[in-house]
C-alpha cells in the first residue's frame, strides 16, 4: 500500500511540475516572447548548475564510497581469487581516472564554452593525428586487458588432471538447497541420474557404478582442507542455479542436464578468516546466484575450510552412501537396493524406447 501510495504522490508531483511549466509558456506568450528562444541570462543559469551537478555528483559518489566501501569482500581465500582481484583492481585503475576525467571535462566545458554571441566557434573538420590517437590507445589498452583476462579466465577454468593430487567433489542444486558429494577414498565420482532419485537416494545415484560406493553426501555445511586443489562438478534438478563462493572469488552455473566444473584451491581456514575479519561469527558460505524461485535467498550451505587432519577427522565421521541404509536395517537396504536396481532398469528401458 505505502509502495503504491508513493508512485501516486511521484505521478502527482511530475503532474504539477508540468501543469506550472505550462503556465510559464502561457504567461511568455502572453508577453508577445516566443518560448522557444533560450535568453543569454538562462543559459548563463544552466551553465552554473552544469558545475553544482558536477559537485553533487562527486560528492554521491564518494559518500557512497564511504558508506558502503567496507562493505566488500575481504582478502582473498583461494589460489586464483589473487589472480582476479588483482585483474579486477587494474581494471579500476584506468576506469576510475577516466571516468573522473571525462566527467570533469564534460560538465566543464558545458559552463565554459555557454552561449556567447560575441563568440564565434572555430570550423575544426578533421584531424587525422587526433583519430589516430583516440583510436589506437583505447584499443591497445583493451587488448591488454582482454588479454590479461581470458589468459587467467583459462587457467582458473581448466579442470584438474589426475597427476594432481585434488578432490574430486559434486554440488548438487535443486530448489531450494544444495547437497554436497564426496568422490570417497577412490576419488571418483559415481555415475548418476536425475530420474534415480528417491527419498533415499537424494542426487540420483546410480547403484550400478561402483565408483559411487563411497561417495559420501552432505548437507548444512560441507568441509574443505587449506591448499588443497578441489575440482567441483555441478549439476542441478530442476532450473538453472549458480554456484556461488565469493569468498573463494567462484561461481559457476549449474545447468539441468548438464555437468559444469570450476577448481580452485582454499588458502585460509575458516579461523584464521575469523581473524582477519576480526568477526567470531564469520563462516564462508555457498550461494545460489540465480533468481530461482521464491526461497531462492535461502538457498545456501556453510563451508568449513581447515587443516588436511581436521578435514579427515571430519570426513571419517560422515557415511557412504550405500552404508547409509547400515547392516542393522538389512532387510530395508534390500529393498532400498531392489528399488534402486529397479528404477535404474525403468530408465534404461525408457532411454531404449526414446
Ligand atoms: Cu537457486
């Protein structure tokens, strides 16, 4: 209601605004003076607000500097995320000046160079010098730039090799969570389907590949050992989500039907960034950066990162996934298991029939 109430009182105010111009029209005109000439004193008044909009201008800008500055990422915490910020902060090298520049320029010679009917402007058609100049720095600069970037964006995206010892690991999306996958003690992740999944089978493992014996799923909040590379595989269930680390500077699409990968490796442990933000609750945190659906502001899991004994400890103490339905419930595994086999069996007999 309020919303609605001020777009009316705005419409009201533009209305008025307009209605008081049509009276200064009509008054003008009235006076025998054609409204369309602009008087030497009104443009002498533009020029001057040209300046007072510079200054307010700049002065927004940096009050939004100040007030919303620290409120930007901390330092770092991976491998690459040096690599982008320090691509990022050149980038705002030259933007910044430029802009300032520009600007400075742009409003001040629209209050120089007002109206003045004793002034006469220079006839300047071409210079082949200036052209010259206007086009080949720009471009320099930007080929360096892009050059810089996609040099970087390559080797942040290429996916780790086995030579490498890494982590192999899924973020699994679907609305409104995330589910996490360990590749298990072989480091390989099982083969998986979407129309496997069940209530007890939440990313839709295929109970066929052995490679997902030990897979081991998590939820809430996953764990990470520092400076160890992590390949991460996404893939979601049902509409377009991104996977969004900030603090490791990664983000990928996960895209129904598809499999995306993006590396990097975490360089600080959840305590040590506890200290450098000087925050006791601070946690490093997974985000969906995809407007996917109502509850999508919720769809987030913590990230524990921590030492190589630590993360261990951690991950001895979370189940595969098939010792879930565990020995004392054997009869149900069975079953769960018959299911699986079945459900497995009912898409491969769909896919033939497609
Ligand atoms: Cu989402």
């Amino acid at each position: 209601m309020m919303t609605f109430l001020t777009i009316v009182a705005v419409f009201l105010v533009l209305f008025v605004i307009g209605q008081v111009l049509g009276v200064f029209e009509l008054s003008a005109k009235l006076r025998g003076r054609n409204v369309y000439d602009v008087t030497e004193k009104e443009s002498k008044v533009q020029s001057v607000m040209m300046l007072v909009f510079l200054a307010a201008y700049f002065t927004f800008i940096l009050w939004q500097v100040n007030k919303w500055g620290g409120s930007t990422l901390p330092v770092p915490a991976s491998l690459h995320g040096v690599t982008t910020d320090t691509l990022l902060s050149i980038t705002w090298w030259i933007i910044i000046p430029m802009f300032v520049l520009t600007h400075i320029l742009l409003f001040y010679f629209a209050f120089k160079y007002v109206y003045n009917k004793n002034r006469r402007a220079e006839y300047f058609a071409h210079s082949n010098k200036l052209e010259l100049i206007w086009t080949a720095v720009p471009t320099i600069v930007l080929t360096i730039l892009i050059l810089y970037g996609l040099n970087t964006w390559n080797s942040i995206t290429t996916p780790l090799t086995d030579d490498v010892d890494h982590i192999k690991m899924e973020l699994y999306a679907k609305q409104f969570d995330w589910t996490a996958r360990y590749s298990g003690a072989d480091n390989k992740l099982g083969s998986a389907d979407v129309h496997l999944i069940d209530a007890t089978n939440p990313v839709g493992l295929d109970v066929r590949d052995e490679n997902g014996n030990d897979d081991i799923i998590v939820k809430g909040e996953f764990h990470l050992p520092v400076n160890v590379p992590v390949q991460f595989n996404f893939r979601s269930q049902d509409v377009i989500h991104s996977a969004y680390m900030p603090h490791f500077r990664a983000q990928m699409n996960c895209v129904p039907g598809m499999t995306t990968k993006f590396k990097f490796t975490p360089t600080i442990t959840t305590a040590e960034m506890k200290q450098i933000t000087k925050n006791p609750d601070f946690n490093y945190v997974l985000l969906c950066n995809k407007i996917c659906g109502a509850a999508h502001y919720n769809m987030q899991m913590a990230i524990i990162v921590e030492s190589q004994e630590d993360f261990d400890k951690w991950l001895a103490g979370q189940k595969p996934f098939k010792a879930e339905e565990a020995p004392a419930m054997e009869v149900e595994k069975t079953v769960v298991e018959d299911t699986a086999v079945e459900a497995v069996e009912q898409v491969e007999a769909d896919k033939a029939e497609i």
